[in-house]
C-alpha cells in the first residue's frame, strides 16, 4: 500500500561490538560472532512471506528492502542521492526562473 510501510530491526541484548570486521555477542560461553543484518533480512523476508500468504492481502508482491550494508555501500547511496537531488534542483532553479520571467512578460502586457 502506497504510503505505508513496515520496519524490520534486529534487537539484541547484552553486550554487542564490531571490531571492524565481524559482529560479537557476550554469551554464556564467551563472545560469539553474529550476524544481526541477515538475521533482520531473513525476518523480513519471513514476514513478507506470512502477509502475502493471508487471504486478505490483495495487494499483490510486497516489495522488500533490506539495508544493512556497509559503511561505504551506505556513504555511496547517499552520494547518488545527492547528486541526483542537487541535479533536480537545478531544474526547479531553471523552472522557477522560466516562470518568473514569463509572469513578468506577461505581467507587462496586460498593463
């Protein structure tokens, strides 16, 4: 549904870290490595699956996306968006312009 959407998070408890590569988790016995980003996906994924499998969804395919990828995979995206943001605003700029001129000239024949 259009305008409507649905948040997956991995929530953990205890104690968790990075070390750059990998993430940990403090347990009984001792850190252990997890992986939170496929454990949301994967609910994501399962939740999608039970809301399409429900008679009452008419909606057709829910279409998924699943963050979670690095730092830099994260700094790209928001670099293209940007860029394709500054380039929109270029246009408006120009629209923006094109119309105040025609507003004017309008504006003067109608004196």
């Amino acid at each position: 549904m259009k305008g409507y959407g649905i948040v997956c998070l991995e929530v953990k408890g205890g104690e968790i870290w990075h070390d750059g590569t990998d993430w940990y988790q403090q347990q009984r016995k001792g850190p252990t490595v997890i992986n939170p980003v496929r454990q949301a996906r994967d609910a994501l994924y399962a939740l999608r699956s039970y809301v399409e499998a429900d008679p009452r969804w008419s909606h057709g395919r829910l279409r998924c996306t699943a963050g979670g990828g690095t730092q830099a995979d994260e700094l790209a995206r928001l670099r293209a968006e940007n860029a394709r943001l500054r380039g929109a605003e270029k246009e408006w700029q120009l629209e923006r312009e094109i119309l105040r001129r025609a507003a004017a000239y309008f504006a003067k024949e109608v004196k």
